[in-house]
C-alpha cells in the first residue's frame, strides 16, 4: 500500500480492507499487512477483486471518504461515497475552466511543455546510452528543438499556436525514433505514424500503448471526479476523452515510447509475435498480445520518484497522482497545476 496526497492505494490485488475501530485494516492472506487511522486519509483506492467488508464502506460513507474500486489492470469498477460527498463542485469548476480559453490554454501551456521537455529527456536519454551508434548531431538538434520549444509553449497566447507547436514538434521528435530502435532492425522499424489500422510492427506496438495509456489516465480521472470527456487541450466531440488525452501527453514518450523502444531493443517481442491481416494492417497474435500486456504490468510496478511530490511510486500510479493535482489545482488548493518532468 501506499500513501500519497492524503489518499490510500492498495495495488496489492490481492488484499482485503476491513474496518477495526476506527481503523482501515488491509488484510493479505489472512494476516493483516498494514492498519491505518481512517481519519489521517481523504480517500482509498483499491486495486484488486477482494474487496472490502460492508462495515469499512458504510464508515467511509458515513465520514465522507470516497472508497474507489479498481481492476488489478487500473480499470474503473465502482465508487462508494456518503450523502453529503459529491464531484458537483469540482465538475462544474472544471467546466467553467474548459469554456475558458485563458483558464485552459494555462493548463494546456504546462501540460504540453511538460510533454515537449520530456520527449527531449528520451532522445537525450538515448544519445548518453548509445552515443556511437546514433547520430549524434541530429539528436542534439533535436534535443535543443524540443527544449527551446517547452519554453515556447509555456508562453503560447492562443490554443491553436499552441496544437501547431506541439504537431511541429512532433515530426521532430519522430525524425530520430526509427534510430532508437537497435535490434531487430529488419523487422522492426519507423518510417512515420499509421493507425487504424497500423501498418508496421512499430506502430502496432505504440497505437496498444497509447491506447492502454488512454485508458489509464480515463480511470485516473474518474477516480478523482473529473469528466475525462472535458478537456482543455484537445478538441471535444462525441465519445471522445479529451481530458483523458490531454493528461495522455505528459507520459507518452517517457511511458509508452520508451515501454515501446525496450521491448524491441531486449527482445521482449519479436517478429513471430505479429500477423498481418487482409487489409494490410500489422496486429500482435494473441500470444504476442499476452507477452506485450505481461511486460506492460511490469513496467508500471517499476518505481520512480515523483518530481514534484519527491515521493517514490510506482509508474503505473502516476496518472493517478496528476489527476490528483489536477483535481486540487481546480479546487483552488494549489496555486497551479504542476505536470509530470521526467528527467
């Protein structure tokens, strides 16, 4: 289990919550793995299917402690709250920030210059690795690019300047991707971005992650009580999380490129793992999924330390913890919103 922001998560799945007084006890096992005072926390997230005895949940309810229920994968199950607990509040201030253009191009600005500055920490991060097997002129363009253009961002006047840096970074960014990857060069490759259906290994591998990413980061804001469809950043339709992929970008190189570029570069997937369907699309096999989704979990129970909180954590609770902040930036308890640096 771990504490951060004055809420619990227990990613153990298999642990049962119970209440002792006025005690949250986590059980694991049949022995009791850790007790905590109910009254020290805000909220409890669970991630797992054991959950938790009918007495915890009626005094969460009753002391207005939000108990959220979780898939071992991350995805949203359910949410307990009391009569008087409510996200009334805090959606609404969150919709009054989206139909703002000032309000949300602020949290857009950190949002994508977070994401810029970490897209030049993974080219950087590679050219320190593998200095003599990439060139090395190219990526310390690159590098300064994308750092000269998280400063940029952060002064953006408007939100379409703001799309038009990021796209244009973007190309940038990609035009080194394809030298990153270091083994299985045959197979494995990047010559630009398909989707729907992905026509190479390579997109394949990213369009999974960004999707699982996605998914993430809808569950993070649920979690809190936004609207992951509100965004501040992309535009808003029908069906589509906006707010789930504006949180997306903070994580997108340093998580999934990244998960991306080690499994080709260890050997964690290999060509055998795909098929190629009729339409021409590039798909991962039901084994090569499995393997993928295997490596995916282990890659967010790997620890970090959060750049902001100076906390470690695991990877796979961060979108939990920025839509934490986001939640308490639009509730007026922080001064701004502070992005996710990778360094």
């Amino acid at each position: 289990m771990k504490k951060l922001l004055n809420t619990l998560y227990v990613t153990d799945e298999n642990s049962y919550l119970s209440l002792d007084g006025e005690n949250i006890v986590i059980e694991r096992e049949g022995a009791v793995a850790g007790r905590l005072p109910l009254h020290t926390i805000e909220s409890v997230v669970v991630f797992g299917y054991l959950g938790a005895s009918p007495a915890l949940m009626g005094k969460c309810a009753e002391m207005n402690k939000s108990l959220v229920f979780l898939k071992p994968s991350g995805r949203f199950l359910a949410k307990i709250t009391g009569k008087a607990y409510g996200n009334i509040l805090l959606r609404r201030e969150q919709y009054r920030v989206c139909d703002d253009e000032t309000r949300s191009l602020e949290i857009a600005r950190t949002m994508i210059s977070a994401k810029l500055s970490n897209s030049a920490a993974v080219v950087s991060r590679a050219l320190r690795d593998h200095a003599m097997r990439v060139d090395s002129k190219q990526f310390e363009q690159v590098i300064q690019s994308l750092k000269t253009a998280a400063l940029t961002a952060q002064s953006a006047e408007r939100a379409d300047s703001l799309r038009g840096l990021e796209g244009e970074m973007a190309s940038v960014y990609f035009s080194v991707f394809d030298q990153m990857i270091l083994r299985q060069k045959e197979e494995f490759f990047y010559h630009g971005r398909s989707r729907r259906p992905p026509t190479d290994k390579v997109n394949a591998l990213l369009s999974l992650s960004y999707s699982l990413l996605t998914t993430m980061c809808v569950n993070a804001l649920e979690t809190v009580g936004l609207d992951p469809y509100a965004g501040v950043f992309h535009t808003e339709r029908p069906g589509r999380a906006s707010l789930a992929l504006d949180l997306v970008e903070e994580f997108r190189a340093p998580f999934a490129d990244r998960f991306v570029l080690t499994s080709i570069n260890k050997g964690e997937i290999v060509p055998a793992d795909f098929e190629e369907k009729e339409n021409g699309g590039v798909l991962l096999t039901n084994e090569g999924r499995k393997e993928f989704l295997q490596a995916w979990q282990r890659r967010k129970r790997e620890q970090i330390t959060h750049p902001f909180l100076k906390e470690k954590m695991e990877w796979g609770l961060l979108p939990y913890v920025q839509a934490m902040l986001l939640a308490r930036f639009l509730r007026g308890d922080l001064d701004g919103y502070p992005p996710f640096f990778w360094k």
